[in-house]
C-alpha cells in the first residue's frame, strides 16, 4: 500500500498554536506532504481532491489545528469519494514533538478496511418521545413519505404542552393549537403511533438500526375501543389524575385528557381491583384485563430522540413548603388551575375554596442554583410573566409580586410581555425569599425576604398563594435511555450535542438525532424549529447513505 | 346534491371557557336551532379534539347532514381540521362554513356576555345564510419544481442548503455579498467550544460550493419573484463581483490598490482570508476608482473592472428566506460616545479585533493606542429601549460575556465591569460562563448607563445603579458597546420581492408563532435563522434544517393539492370584449378566447390563486369566486342585516390581512363595538360597486372596506390597488344615492395591526352614533 497524502492545513485554527513552516520542515523528507493554506476552504478542498485523484493510496490525512472543521471535511471529500483522517496536532508542546508524534501515527495507523460488503439501508425513522417535538419531528418526516415509528411511554401523546393553559408571548390556548397537531398524528397514515412503549434495546449503526420495541399492557385493546368513556363510569376505583397534578379525581380506568391521541380508555393496574365491572360495561369487548407486555422488533434508518424531560421536584427545596403547604403550586399546577379544562374550571381558587388574590411566584426554584440545576432553565421567567398576566386578566385587582434574580424575556415577543405585565401593576422584587412559613389556620403563606433595593432591609409578605417557577431537568428514565442508545450525556444530564454549535441536533452517535427539551431546556417555539431541524438530518442522512450506497454499487458494476 | 334538501347541522364551541365563559353556548345553539335547513345544533367542550370531530362525523352520516357550521374559533386556526372531519365523513369538505365567535366575538366583548351572545346568533345566522348556498368543490392537483431557493448564504441558510441537497433535490444559493459566511466571518470565537467561528463556517460554505446539487450566486439578489407554492419562478440578479474564478486567492492585488474602505478599513479588492469562499476576490465598487492598478498586479489576468450585472431566471418549487440580522448602529444614541470618543468600541468591531489579534500579554486599545487597563461593557445598546428597539436581542449578553472571557485570555489582569440590566444567559452551558466570570472578579452592575462622556481616551461612564439607587460614575480605557440585533439591510427588499410580513419588531412574521414558526403566509415560503427574530448560531442552525424539512414535506412529493377556490365565467352574463377581468388579474391566469364572435375570458385554472380581483372587475358580475361566489357573499350580508341594520357596521375583510388583524385584535383581547359584522373575501381586490351598493339598500349604518396595506402587502400581487383605484368610483355613486360618505370607509389593517382594527371600528361606531343622533 502506497503512504497516503499528507495535508498540512496553514489556517488560524492551527497557526495559533503552531509555526505551521517549522512544522512542515519537519514532516516533508519523511512524508508525502503538501501545504494547504485553509484545507477547509474551497480552494484547498479543490486542491486535495487533485492530490487524491491522482495518488494510489486509498485515504489521506489532514493534519489541522484545534478546530471542528475534520468531520465535515471528511464529509466534503467523501461528497468526491475521497477518505481521510483529520488529526489535530495544535496541542504538543512544539512542532519537533508533533512531528514525531504524526510520523509514528502515519506508521502505526490501520489502513482502513476494505470496502465491505453493500448494506441495505432501513427507510423508517424511530421518533422516541410523543410531546410537541416528538410530534413535529413525526409529522414533518412522514410528509416527506417516510415511514414513522412514533414511541411514547405515557398513555397519550401531548407532552408537558397538553397539560399547559396558555403559551406565551401569545397568550393563545395550548390545547387548541397542539390539540390538531395530536390529531395530524392519529390521523397519518405514514405514522404508527406506539403509546405505552419503551425502547429496550438497539444494535446497528446510522442508515440500519435494529430496535426492539416494549409495549406495555393497555388492557383495552384499541382497535375495539371507541373511547366513549362507559368503561370508567362504572369503575368504583378513584384515584387523583396525576395529569391534573392530582388536583382532581379520576378512574382507575380511565382516558387522560380530552385531547388524548390515541383517544383510548387504559387501566391503571396498580390500582385494579379486578372487579370487572368495566369488562361488563364495555359493550365493544375491548377490555382484556390479562393483556400482557409484548416485544416488538423494528428496523430504520435513523432515529429522533424528544423524550426525557421533568419539571424540577420543588419537594427538594425544602424551605418553600411544596408537598407540605396546601397553597404552594408549581408553574405547572398553576396552569391547571387557570385552565378552564382544568380541576376548578378555570376559577382562581385554592383548594380551599379561598379565591386567589394575593400570589407571589418566585422564579429560579431549583435552576441557576449550584446546589440543584447550575443551568438557567430559559423559559421560567416567561411562563410566570404569562401567569401572572392570567391572573390580571381574571382578576383585575389582584396583587401579584415576582421575586427574580434576571428577567430573562429572551425572545420574540417576549420583552413586550414582559413590559405588559409591568403596566399592568405586576410587582417584580430582586431577590428571592429565604423561606415561607404557612399560617396554620388560614393556611395563607407568609414569605420572608430581604428587600435588596436602597440598602438591604428584613421584609414580609402574606399571600393566599405561592407559585414556584420550578424549571426542568432530564427524567429519571433519560439516563437509562442514553444507555441504551449509547449517546454520551452532558454534565447536566441532558444528551451532549455531536459539537455544541454545528451540530446541536445530533447526538454523539451518527444517525441518532434529538430535538427539544432533551438536549437542554427550551420553550415551545425552538422545540418545534429544532424537531423539524431533526426530521430533516434524519431525510438527509437516510438519503445521503443510499445514494452512496447506490453509487458504490455502480461503481463496482462498472470497474 | 341538487335534488336533495339542505341539510345543515351547526356546532357550538366552548373552547373550554374561551368562548362558554363569555358568550351563552346553549342559547346560540337554540338559536340555530330556529334557522330553517337547520337539521341538528350542538355544542361541545372542544370540537377539534377528537370527540368532537367524531361526533360531526357520525351526525352527518346519522342525520345525513349536507352542510356544516361550526361556530367556534378563526377559520385560519382549524378550518383544515374540520374539513378533514367532513371529508372522513364522506362530504365535500368544502361545504363547511364557520362562524368565528371566539377572536371576533368572545374574545373582543369579553367584558360584555349578553352582547357579545346576541352577536353570535348574527354570526351563526350569517354562517348559516353562506352554508346554504355552499357547492362541492374540487382540489387542484399540481406538479412540482423540484428545486429549492434559498436566499443568504450565512448559517442558517447554508444549513438549509446542505440539508436540501443532501436529501437529493437541486438548491438555488442566493448570497447578497460577495462571500459565504454572513455574520460570522467578522466574528472570532465561539461559545462553548471557543473554537474560530471561521473554523465552523469554511467547511460549510466549502461543502456547499462543491456540493453538486448546490449552484452558488454571491454577489447576487432575487429581484423579481413571481408564481405559487411548487410552481414560484425567482429572477436572481448577480452584480459584478470584478473578478473571475481563476483568480487563486495570492493577494498581489491588495497592495496597489489606492483606496480603503470606510466601513471595513479593508482596500476596495479584498477577501476575509485566504480561506474565504468562495476562493477567489472581490471588488467593492462602491470604493473602487477604476484605477486599473490591481489588474495590472494580477499575474492571472483574473479581473474585470468592466464586468455587468446578469440576471438569471429560476424555476423553483419553495423558497427559505434566511438572510439574517445586522447589528444596531450605536451612532444614533450619542449618549453612548460612540464616534466622539476614540474610547468607545463596538461588540462587532471588538470581535474583528480579536479575530485578527491573537497575542496573549497587555491589551492595547487598537483605536486610541493606549494600554487598556480597566475594560467596561455596556449591555442593551440598541435593545430594550422604550424609544427604541422594545426587545431583547437574545445574543448580545452571551457575546458579552465571551468578549470578557477572550480577553482576559491575554490579560488574566485586565478589570472588567459589566453595566447590565437583566443578565439573559439561558441556554445550559451559558450559565457556567456567567458564574465563571463572576469567580474571576468580573463585576456586574445591575443598572442603566446615562451617559458615555469625558476623556476620550478613557471615557467616564455614569450609571444609575438600581441596587443602591445611586449615581455612579467608572472610567474605562477600552468602552464596549453591546449592540442589540436589527432586521437585515436588505429586509424592505425582500419583503417586497417576497410579499413576506414583518412584525411589530421589524422582523419577519412567522405562520404561527408555535405551531408553524419556520412558515410564513406565504405557502411553499420559509423562515431560517435571525431574519424571524434575533437568535444565536446553534438556533439557526436548527432552523436552517427545519426549513429544510418543511420544504422537503411540499417537494418530495409528485404532486402538491391546491385548494379548489378558483374564478369561474357564467358566460351567459358575459357581455365580451372588455376583458378588464384578463387586464386586472394579478397573475395572468386569464386567456381571450372567441365565444359566439367575441373575446370572452377563459380561465387557466392551474394558475388561477383565487383572489376574485377579476370578479371585482367585471362590471356584470359575470365573473366568480368559487367559494365566495356573489351569492354567497350577499347572503352574508343580507344574514347580518337582518335585524336592526342601520345599527350596524359591516366590515368586508380580506383573509390574509384584515382578517387575521380582526383576530389579531382577539387574539390580543382589545374589546370594540359589539355591532361590527365581518364577512371575510379572499382579497380587497373583489370589492365592486354592487357589493357595496347592496349592503347599503339593505340599510347597513356603516360599510368598512379592509385589505392589506398598499402598496407591497397584498397577497395577489396588486388585489388592494384595484380596490383603492374603484373605491374612488364606488365614493361617488354612494353620494350620488344620498348615502352620508362617512358611512363609506377604506382602511387597511394588517395581520398584527388588531389595535388599528379596533381603533378604525370603534370610530366608525362612533361617527355611527352621530349620524343616527343627527338624523333622529
């Protein structure tokens, strides 16, 4: 095997760190070396192409600075079916040590594999997750005629989204506008929609992933079940709607929410009596309370990972009362609250029968904070801007204060909100209360704090409720689920991106792609940009390795 | 269909307590029930949802309903759900009509239940009145070009680009200036990797010129853009650039050249590096005197001082817009020093700056010469500004902050104060390097700067610090202004070119903030990137591939399905021979053809988009709007002047613009007078004499005339400036009959203009009530 072509890059990426001359000096009586001013450039692209056209080794090597330019040059010159090797030698101590390093590198190196047998490529796409980004990436690939494998573990697609009142800047209804996108899906042909499933396992590599798929029992079979909802009149088992933040019963059998996709009843069997009365109630014949966990195998080509986030636990930051104070409500529940869907018909009341007039949200609970999530959560200060506006547009006089450290209004429509509530007599104080104590008769909260403006003072304050901008993190079941897929996690927990700018979409393993909260935390608007952006690698990908699939096979037709 | 009854069935929304919180559902559906060919009414907690759309399902096959109302939200919202619904049923799915009582009833009388509950019965019965008279239409199936435009060659739409190609389909790259890159090729580093932002950008612009689906045009703009979604034909005009491809980048040109550039202080032939790409150079005409010097340095004879302009025709399929941001041009707020004194830097320049510098040690001002010892950044310039720019620009506190990063890189001493007023690092590694610079002694100060003003050299700044609420003044020998983001120079262009919106933020308007934030209004027209809204470069990034996915959703597909909403001849009315329906039709979609001895219209269906322009035109009325037929409309009209008339303010509302204003007014929550009527026409450009005419024998009070704003915004090209042009006309006749001309207005409302649409309403009723008073 001839030595391969050896491409010493003269950019700034390297020149940086490094006399690219001396370097060369070093390298050229040992080695097929060409200086290339800027290898990631046009021209220096054309010029290795030429060298590589003409030389009989299979690959080359570019020897380049600290920089993110290898990857997508090899990507370039395998455009013209060139390969090669990118090394970075910017970080030894001096151009001598690096050329020795490079010399030993060019002798030990493996010579890449004989090409291998064709491979046949899976056209499907796995989307794991069923929340707005999960949706989008679905919808957008199976109207680019790709076959769409749509994993959700819960029993209904819709995500955190199905269960929020309004959306900021907007102020318009979630539900009405996710409610036709969850629609979109049930209705698509190109989408077969997997609901109480969980990945197990994978093998493969980018363009031919095979997955086995667990479905979990529903206990109703779906195609019998028309989701007229007889089934959970009947049954004598009551239990708090976890999607209600257990603000209002529900059945042990039972559909989550109005909007459910699939709109089917499911059985909750940790609280199954086993009375039957269902079964009898069910004129279709659709409940099988034996159901039992089946496999299920699939093959695509890529996959689109959305799922694998949680609102912040705000039981963790003790001194606020979450879980012990009636009236201490996440972000999350208070959006039930407000939502005319939702526990109390949309009337600002406590659970008490108090009516809400007197609120404070503090914001950055569990986020921005070393002890917790070190990471700005982004989207917390936006979604109590909107709360509290809801408030004032329900009623007028109430008093609400915002207890920050920034005001992150960060996007579009965003800052203009922001001033809204501000005219609208929204109080906003900087600092946050150290922690609140609950009157236990009236069970109103009382909120210690000190008040950093004109010197630092003791202050206090009496409310009939509190809103705790909890944030997000990843799930639970996120890092299982990397584990299984293989893809490297960032230090915070979410998936790390393939580069963090280049490539934010991609997961550290080709062919795998993400899209929304999953990669870091981020509102609705980005999470659907991104879940497109996703959907489109994925096509791109697909696409890409059949056609040089393709290509090879003719090539080798041909010679 | 024609020997069968009409059998209409009419469903009420609650919207959860959208529309049932404000407006007494039950009694509008007992209302409905009173219409006659009304078969069923109902109400439900939520017709989109599933439930819901089952439920009309099976009543139209039970009831063997033939038509459908649905009162509920805007039509621009769920129309395509309920028409899916009627199609799964196995009727026409346009024979729906829908009566909006949440965007222009609920949510605009929200302070006013009964009112705002006798309005809907008008809407349903307006609805009603429609429906009855609603005919099947067909889709129109048409091919497509499969080729995409992408207009900006920076991230986001080289992104798109290699995203497109990759995928199979041809890509027409459209770049304004004379290299790929767009603004980060003056930039120096990157968050969080902080690797050379020119590292991340040349493999991608590389890999775009090579790309063999990819033709690249620099130097180029798309100046004229024509056609519909799959079928757009774009006329990309390439200005001389001066130099030909054999040009290889060696530089001896720069030398003789005379003359320098004021912006850049680069000579008039110039490159970035010597890895710009495309490889080769560019002539900055603007500077250039002609001089001759560089061609005669060039040992490749590559340079043409006397190269033209070219224009190119293209046939494309779908079009993403991404041509970015510029920075705020501080010069306009002398209160930052920027100009007067030396001192004062932009962001933008201290990242040219520190792409050129890269030597660690003490920091020399490149400006004043003078060691920098103390540096101080001032946050907002250009953002968040009540007399200014109202939003935040997203990025600036992150470059901010990885200025400070970068340069105590080369000088770990340097003292650095940063005057902020919220720090916004929110995407997950951000946070890291705003406590990273605390730990460093980086001091923030929480406030608003007043002034930049003192020694030039080392200006004072004088804050006004919100912690202590004092005044306090710090000097620095380097001053950086942070510079918010603004629309593209060229955004005015495009949006003409285009028929693009903007918001009130000057940026390009999205669809639909959430569920269509890369669509625009326009079908088969996309957003990427900073042109929507100012956004870093992973953002873009994702954007520029999600744009390429909805392109790839229209274009991977053989065929795309036009709606059925086209012109129609009744050639029995044709006189012949006046053509004014061929002479106005925006888009050339009508053909002569000779019918019993005269020119008479034909119809090119394909081409046709369905503005009713030529049924405004036609002085017999022989010319129609499938699905807005003159019928339809006067049954409308005639539905909303049913009861008491002359109280009443009929608004004719173009769908595009002054509709979506209307709702954005609900949208918005701004209440007005609870007597406005709107019957919606796809375009102002419908509007005639006897339209007008006829809603006034009927007794209207008022008669509001609404389209997009002239002269760009229409969505047919020119519908609006018919209209504006018979208005003239229509004025006249009005008087003529001895109608007050007050009672006659034309206003134009745009799509983010609710507030103008409830101004312009909440006059008309006023003026209303005058003329009732003064006839009384």
């Amino acid at each position: 095997m001839p030595d391969p072509p050896v491409f010493l890059c003269d950019a700034s990426c390297l020149t940086d760190r490094m006399r690219v001359d001396r370097l060369a000096e070093a390298l050229r009586d040992s080695c097929d070396l060409t200086v290339i001013p800027y290898a990631c450039g046009e021209r220096g692209v054309r010029k290795m192409r030429e060298i590589l056209e003409v030389s009989e080794a299979s690959h080359g090597v570019i020897l380049t600075g600290r920089c993110p330019a290898g990857e997508a040059l090899g990507e370039v010159l395998a455009d013209s079916g060139h390969a090669v090797t990118c090394l970075d030698v910017s970080a030894y101590a001096s151009e001598t040590v690096a050329a020795a390093h490079v010399l030993f590198r060019l002798r030990t190196e493996k010579k890449p594999a004989p090409r291998r047998a064709r491979k046949v490529y899976a056209d499907a796409v796995l989307v794991i997750g069923g929340g707005v980004a999960g949706v989008q990436a679905a919808l957008d690939l199976a109207e680019a005629e790709k076959k769409v494998y749509l994993v959700e573990r819960a029993v209904s697609i819709g995500g955190i989204m199905s269960q929020l009142d309004k959306t900021f800047p907007t102020l318009d209804c979630s539900i009405c506008i996710l409610g036709p996108k969850l629609a979109d899906v049930g209705r698509n042909p190109n989408i077969e929609l997997l609901t109480l499933t969980e990945v197990s396992s994978i093998k493969g590599e980018a363009g031919r992933f095979d997955v086995t798929l667990t479905l979990h029992p529903r206990y109703v079979d779906m195609s019998r079940c028309t989701g007229c909802g007889s089934c959970s009149e009947v049954c004598p088992v009551i239990l708090p709607n976890e999607w209600d933040l257990n603000l209002k019963p529900r059945k042990c059998i039972h559909i989550l929410f109005a909007q459910s996709i699939p709109l089917r009843a499911s059985v909750d069997m940790n609280h199954c009596i086993g009375c039957q009365l269902c079964v009898r109630a069910c004129e279709k014949e659709a409940i099988n309370l034996e159901d039992t966990e089946r496999k299920k195998k699939i093959k695509v080509g890529a996959i689109v990972v959305t799922a694998g986030l949680d609102p912040f636990d705000a039981t963790k930051r003790a001194g606020y009362g979450y879980g012990r104070y009636e009236n201490v409500f996440t972000n999350i529940d208070f959006e039930r609250i407000v939502c005319a869907s939702g526990p109390t018909g949309g009337s600002l009341v406590r659970p008490d029968g108090k009516p809400i007039k007197k609120v404070a949200f503090i914001q950055c609970v569990g986020s921005r904070d070393v002890r917790f999530n070190r990471y700005c959560s982004g989207f917390c200060c936006m979604a109590s801007i909107k709360e509290a506006m809801l408030i004032k547009e329900n009623v007028p006089d109430a008093e609400v204060t915002i207890f920050f450290n920034d005001i992150r209004a960060a996007g579009k429509g965003f800052e203009e909100l922001y001033l809204r509530v501000l005219k609208h007599g929204v109080s906003f104080i900087k600092g946050f209360p150290s922690w609140i104590e609950e009157d236990a008769e009236t069970r109103d909260l009382m909120l210690n704090f000190e008040e950093m403006v004109e010197g630092t003072h003791r202050s206090a304050m009496r409310v009939d409720a509190v809103i705790l901008a909890g944030g997000v993190e990843p799930d639970e079941a996120l890092a299982g689920l990397a584990e299984t897929l293989g893809v490297e996690r960032d230090p915070f927990g979410f998936l790390e991106e393939r580069h963090p700018t280049l490539s934010a979409i991609e997961t550290t393993v080709p062919g795998i792609f993400m899209a929304g909260g999953v990669q870091g935390p981020k509102d609705i608007p980005e999470s659907v940009a991104q879940a497109s952006g996703a959907a489109a690698r994925a096509l791109a990908m697909i696409h890409r390795l059949k056609a040089r699939s393709r290509s090879q096979d003719e090539s080798e037709r041909s010679s | 269909m024609k020997d069968d009854a009409v059998r209409i069935g009419v469903y009420v929304c609650h919207c959860g307590k959208n529309i049932a919180g404000v407006i007494r559902t039950a009694d509008a559906v007992a209302f409905a029930q009173t219409i006659d060919d009304v078969v069923l009414a109902r109400e439900d907690p939520y017709l989109c949802a599933e439930p819901g759309q089952k439920q009309i399902m099976s009543d139209i096959q039970e009831f063997n309903l033939n038509r459908v109302v649905i009162a509920a939200c805007s039509p621009k919202l769920h129309e395509p759900t309920f028409r899916g619904a009627l199609a799964n049923a196995g009727l026409n799915p346009y024979l729906l009509e829908m009566a909006n009582i949440r965007e222009h009833c609920s949510w605009v009388h929200h302070l006013d239940g009964p009112a705002a509950t006798e309005k809907s019965f008008d809407l349903i019965r307006m609805a009603v009145a429609k429906a009855r008279l609603l005919e099947p239409l067909e889709n129109r199936r048409v091919s497509t070009h499969k080729r995409a435009l992408v207009i900006g060659g920076g991230i986001a739409g080289m992104r798109a680009a290699l995203d497109l190609a990759d995928m199979g389909l041809p890509v027409i790259l459209v770049e304004k200036s004379p290299f790929l890159g767009g603004k980060l090729k003056g930039w120096s580093r990157m968050h969080p990797s902080m690797e050379r932002a020119e590292s991340l950008i040349l493999p991608m612009g590389t890999r775009v010129l090579t790309h063999p689906l990819i033709s690249v045009f620099t130097d180029s703009e798309v100046t004229e853009f024509s056609g519909y979604i799959g079928n757009f034909r774009a006329t990309v005009t390439q200005s001389p650039r001066g130099v030909l491809p054999s040009c290889d980048l060696c530089g001896q040109c720069v030398p003789p050249c005379p003359v320098t550039r004021t912006d850049t202080g680069e000579k008039a032939i110039y490159a970035p590096s010597k890895g710009a790409n495309p490889s080769m150079m560019a002539i900055d005409f603007d500077t250039c005197t002609r001089c001759g010097a560089c061609v005669e340095a060039c040992p490749k004879d590559a340079i043409r001082l006397d190269e033209e302009a070219k224009e190119q025709v293209f046939e494309v399929g779908a079009v993403v817009a991404a041509v970015g941001f510029d920075l705020f041009q501080p010069e306009s707020q002398p209160k930052y020093g920027y100009g007067a004194l030396p001192g004062v830097m932009t962001s933008e320049e201290v990242e040219g700056w520190l792409r050129t510098s890269a030597e660690a040690g003490k920091l020399t001002h490149p400006r004043t010469g003078k060691p920098i010892r103390r540096a101080a950044f001032i946050q907002c310039v250009g953002s968040r500004d009540p007399e200014g720019n109202r939003y935040c620009s997203r990025i600036c506190c992150m470059v901010a902050l990885k200025q400070v990063k970068e340069l105590l890189e080369r000088d770990p001493d340097l003292a650095v104060t940063v005057f902020y007023r919220d720090i916004r690092t929110i995407k997950k590694e951000d946070e890291d390097l705003y406590r990273e610079m605390r730990d460093r002694g980086v001091r923030f100060v929480r406030g608003v700067v007043q002034s930049v003003t003192g020694d030039p050299e080392t200006p004072t700044i004088l804050v006004h610090s919100e912690l202590t609420d004092t005044l306090a003044a710090d000097r620095a020998d380097l001053v950086v202004l942070s510079l918010g983001s603004v629309p593209p120079a060229g955004r005015d262009r495009v949006k003409s070119v285009l028929k693009l919106s903007t918001s009130d933020d000057g940026f390009f308007l999205e669809a639909h903030p959430k569920l269509k934030p890369l669509d625009t209004a326009i079908d088969g027209v996309f957003l990427a990137g900073a042109c929507q809204a100012p956004k870093n470069a992973a953002e873009s990034m994702a954007q520029g591939s999600g744009a390429a996915a909805r392109v790839a959703g229209l274009l991977t597909k053989d065929h795309l399905e036009l709606d059925g909403i086209v012109a129609f001849v009744i050639y029995d009315q044709c006189h012949g021979e006046c053509l004014l329906c061929m002479k106005q039709c925006p888009f050339s979609a009508i053909e002569p053809i000779v019918m019993d001895g005269k020119k008479k219209p034909r119809i090119i269906e394909a081409a046709c988009k369905g503005c009713g322009t030529c049924a405004g035109a036609c002085p017999h009325e022989a010319m129609q709007l499938k699905g807005f037929t003159r019928d339809q409309l006067y049954a409308q009209i005639d539905a909303a002047l049913e009861v008491d008339p002359g109280h009443k303010i009929l608004a004719f509302c173009c769908n595009w613009c002054s509709y979506a204003g209307a709702d954005f007014a609900g949208v918005s929550r701004l209440s007005y007078p609870p007597n406005v009527r709107i019957i919606k026409y796809m375009c102002s450009g419908r509007v005639n004499r006897q339209l007008v005419l006829h809603a006034f024998e009927k007794g209207a009070g008022m008669v509001l005339i609404s389209g997009c704003r002239p002269p760009g915004d229409c969505h047919y090209i020119s519908g609006n400036i018919q209209c504006e042009r018979r208005m003239r006309a229509i004025r006249n006749i009005v008087e003529k009959r001895g109608i007050h001309p007050d009672r006659l207005r034309l206003e134009w409302v745009s799509a983010t203009e609710g507030v103008v649409f409830q101004r312009v309403v909440t006059e008309m009723n006023e003026r209303l009530r005058e003329l009732e008073a003064e006839n009384a």
